[in-house]
C-alpha cells in the first residue's frame, strides 16, 4: 500500500516546485487559490497525522512520512510567498 501512496505523493509533489519557481520570478499571486492551498495543507497534515496513527514512531522512519513534509513544506512555502507578495502588492496600491 505504501507504494501507491508514495507515488501518489512524488507525483502531486512534483507540480510545486515550478509553482514556487513562478510565484519568485512573477511576484504576483495573482490566479492562485489561497482556500485550494489551505485544503491542500490541511489535506497533507491529515495525511501525515493519520500515517503517524496507523504506524506510531516508526511512522517516522517510513519514506512515505517524509514525503508527505517535503509535499507539507512546498506548499507552505508557495502559501507564505502568495501571502507576502500580496501584501506587497497592496502596500505599493496603497502607496500611489
């Protein structure tokens, strides 16, 4: 089962680094779904809790564990910089 899972994981994984890559170069999360980012974090936390569940602290040596933080940890990331480059967008309206 785990493999299904792990490939599951590397493949929804795979679309987040060029996401994050398009959000530095473009400054702009424009188009970005911030509710769809937030299910999807809660999405991977209760995929890491209910992992942990089934498995206990050798959850934690499992590569499917750290595949779900790495996929926790990209998202986050393009979640924080479409907050901050928000932020700044308003800040520059704000200003002119």
């Amino acid at each position: 089962m785990d493999i299904w899972v792990g490939i599951m994981l590397i493949c929804f994984g795979a679309s987040w680094p060029s996401a994050i890559a398009k959000t530095i170069r473009v400054k702009n999360p424009a188009g970005k779904s911030f509710i769809f980012m937030t299910l999807v974090i809660l999405g991977y936390i209760s995929g890491i809790i209910g992992h942990l569940s089934r498995r206990g602290c050798a959850g934690f040596h499992d590569w499917v564990f750290w595949l779900y933080v790495l996929d926790l940890l990209m998202v986050s990331t393009d979640y924080v910089l479409c907050f901050y480059y928000h932020a700044q967008r308003q800040k520059e309206a704000a200003n002119r």
